[in-house]
C-alpha cells in the first residue's frame, strides 16, 4: 500500500500528513514507511494504513512519547528501549557541559517550578489584555 500519508489522529481529532506512506510486507515483517516524521501519540498511523497493531506478535515504535495508554490495556508486555545517540529521550546520556551548571534536568536535586505564560493576539480589532502568568 502506497498512501499520501493523510490520517486523523484518535486522540484529538486533528488531521497529520506522515507524507508519501508505504506499507511493505514480508514473510514474517510488515513495515509502515512514513516520508515525514509524526509524533505516534496513538494508533492512528497504523489504523490509516490498514494495519491494527492488536493483529500482530510484536510493534515497534521509535517514539519515546508514544502513548502506552492506547497499547498497555492489551499488550502483553511492554518495553522501553533507551538506544543511545543523539535522539535519546535521556537528556543525561548526551553529555552536555557547556551550559551553566547545576542545570534541571540534567543534575540531580535541581528544583523546577514551571511558570505557564499565556499570550493572545488582537482579535477583530479589540486589542490584548495584559499577559496572564500562573504561578
């Protein structure tokens, strides 16, 4: 199977492009070959292009961020795979040394306190509203 790589993710509706998708099958291997990369928050690239990861033995997916709750509810088992290199989600194991240290997440006992900013553009001529900071 060829596609455009159009699809509908089941977690929130919205439409991804994976660009030209391939599906290629072997004796015991199927592959979905996507030309763009795509965050795999769930099984929507798989279902769009016919395949339900449920039918097979084994899935993998290099995501560190693919959710494990639309596949720990029937897997029978689950493994994370920290493969080192430069797209290891382990921010330690990239050796990191030229930034002013102690630094979150890199060293240990580092407090974090995230601060959400929101910001809003004029809209239909009114304009914005102080920037709203929650604490």
């Amino acid at each position: 199977m060829i596609s455009e790589g159009r699809f509908r993710s089941e977690s929130d509706g919205l439409v991804w492009s994976s660009g030209r998708t391939a599906v290629l099958k072997g004796d015991t291997v199927t592959v979905v070959a996507t030309s763009r990369p795509v965050m795999l928050f769930d099984r929507s690239l798989f279902l769009a292009h016919g395949q339900d990861p449920q039918a097979f033995d084994a899935v993998v997916v290099k995501s560190p961020h693919c959710e494990p709750r639309f596949f720990r509810d029937w897997a029978a088992r689950m493994v994370n795979v920290d493969a080192p290199g430069s797209t290891s989600a382990n921010l330690r194991s990239l050796g990191h040394t030229r930034c002013p240290r102690p630094i979150f997440p890199l060293d240990a006992d580092v407090p974090y306190a995230p601060r959400v900013e929101l910001y809003s553009r004029p809209r239909y001529g009114v304009l914005p509203t102080d920037t709203v900071v929650v604490r």
